[in-house]
C-alpha cells in the first residue's frame, strides 16, 4: 500500500510539471507571435554634420568694377542639425548653417616713404557671408520601401557684405616708430525670416545603401542696413572709427534648394552620404552681378544617433 501511494505522489509531480512545462513553452510562442509595438518612440536624437565646397556666379559677368578681382569663386559651407521624434510618424528639427565666400583683395598701390622712412601700400576688396537658422516639423509617409518627410517650419538668414574696402597701411622701417592703417569700408547687412516648406526622402538599394534626396523653399522679410565707415589704427593702440553713412530699407528675400546623394550606413546608428546639392537665392547679396545668386557643388554628411 505504501510503494502505491509513492506511485501515485510521483505521477501527480510528474503530471504537474509537464503542465508547467508545456504552459511555458505556450506562453513562449505567443511572446514570439506578438508583432513588433509599431507606437515606440525613438528617445534618441539624431545629429547631422555636414560639409560643402560651392562655386557660385556672384561674381562671374564682369558688370561690377571690383570683378577685376576675379571671379571669387571656392565657397565654404557647413551645417549641423539635431533631430527629434515625438510621435511614430513626426519630429521636429533644429539646424545652422554657416556660408563663408572668398574675400577678394587686391594690391592698388605701393610706394617708399622717406619722412620717417618706411612702406606706403593701399589694398581694395570684398566679400560676404551669410547663415541660416531653421526649425521645423516633419510628417514621414511610407511610399512602398521609400521613406518621405514632409515638414514645414520658419527660416532666419543673416547675411554680411563688405562692398567695397579701401586699407591704406604705412608700415615704418624703425619698430620704434609708429605705423597706422587707415580703412574705409562700404557694407550691407540683412536679417529676415520667414516660412521654409519641403520634402526629404531616403529610398534603400541594399542592406547598407540607399538614394537621399530633398528639396525645399522659402520666403523671407526683413530689413537691409548699409553703411559706410571710416576707422583709423595706430601701432601703439589708439584707435578710431566714424560712421559716414548709414541707411535702411525693407526687402524680400527668397530662396530655392535641392540636393541628391548616395548613404551608406555601416553600423546601425551612423549614415554617411555624399552627394552633389545646389541653392538658388533671389536678393540675397548686394555686391552681386545678378539678383539671383546660384551656389553648387559637393557635399558630405555624417548622421549618428545617440
């Protein structure tokens, strides 16, 4: 009686763990069967750098005196972006960019001095910058494989001209005595903002690989202040400086940009693409030989989340 009732314990444990078992093994198949959760959001933000060498038609028809200087082609551009997801399908981002064109000189006079002896030389140039600040909002749309962002958002740009600058320098033989540079500068700057709407979108060719390209517009008001100044600088530290003129006006300035390039991402959370992109702006430089201002060349971009 007693080895039956041994018997009978060891098949109930037996029996039970077999349920425990296959219960699990249950619940198993049904974790895996379970679709991905398509609503969590990414908390990672994504940054963006990049940079471009742009040729330009500023200064390209010879309708301005200062084009003896050439044609002041070989612009710099950089930008850096911070993206962020706050819905499965929508994020906002923040971006700069900075455009450096080449300064342009050159030397109109140069001449010995006797009283007290030394160097007389006078240099004429130009040159600008400008810069862009944006935020914005994107809705992403699947196309097929293709992924589309349409965002809409508002667009500061700040651009620096320097006209015309005459800098007359005399240079003393002896250190002891004292040397003075002399500058007159006619300027113009512009601050304006105003609403940017686009489309960017990203289409895999391969595991790594895919197209990128974008496009996009906007129209800003603002207000242009040109100036003309005078300054004056010693070699022992004094200095001073007068403005002669100085006058503002409302204007509009607008802008179109478009680029079109390969990615590759080689881990998981970094992009790099290399591409060709291309900005047209109307009104945005003074010192120009056209009222549109068209900048291309080749870009690369890094892209990481973190």
């Amino acid at each position: 009686m007693h080895s039956q009732g041994k018997g009978k314990l060891l098949a109930t444990v037996a029996a039970s763990a077999a349920s425990v078992t296959a219960m699990g093994v249950a619940t198993a198949d049904a974790t895996e069967a379970q679709p991905s959760d398509q609503t969590v959001i990414d908390s990672r933000i994504k940054m963006s750098f990049e940079g471009s060498y742009f040729w330009n038609n500023v200064h390209n028809d010879d309708k301005l005196s200062s084009d003896k200087l050439g044609n002041g082609n070989g612009d710099y551009s950089g930008s850096v972006a911070l993206t962020k997801q706050i819905s499965p399908d929508m994020d906002w981002r923040l971006a700069g960019a900075f455009h450096l064109g080449k300064d342009r000189s050159v030397l109109i006079a140069e001449a010995p001095e006797t009283n007290p002896p030394g160097v007389f030389a006078a240099t004429y140039g130009d040159g600008y910058s400008f810069q862009t600040f944006d935020f914005d909002v994107g809705k992403h749309v699947k196309v097929q494989q293709a992924d589309i962002r349409f965002f809409g958002g508002l667009r500061l740009v700040h651009s620096d001209e320097t006209l015309a600058e005459i800098t007359e320098t005399f240079t003393p033989t002896d250190p002891a005595d004292k040397g003075i540079v002399f500058r007159e500068s006619a300027t113009a700057e512009y601050w304006g903002i105003g609403p940017r709407l686009g489309a960017e979108g990203y289409y895999p060719v391969g595991e790594n690989w895919g197209l990128t390209g974008a496009v996009s517009g906007s129209v800003m008001w603002g207000r242009r202040t040109e100036r003309v100044v005078e300054s004056v600088r010693a070699t022992t530290g004094e200095s001073a400086s007068e403005t002669l003129f100085s006058q503002g006006s409302s204007e509009t300035v607008s802008n179109l940009d478009a680029l079109l390039g390969l990615s590759w991402t080689p881990i998981t959370n970094a992009t790099f693409t290399a591409g060709y992109k291309i900005e047209a702006w109307h009104n945005l430089l003074v010192n120009a030989d056209h009222e549109n201002q068209v900048f291309h060349g080749p870009f690369l971009r890094l892209e990481v989340k973190m």
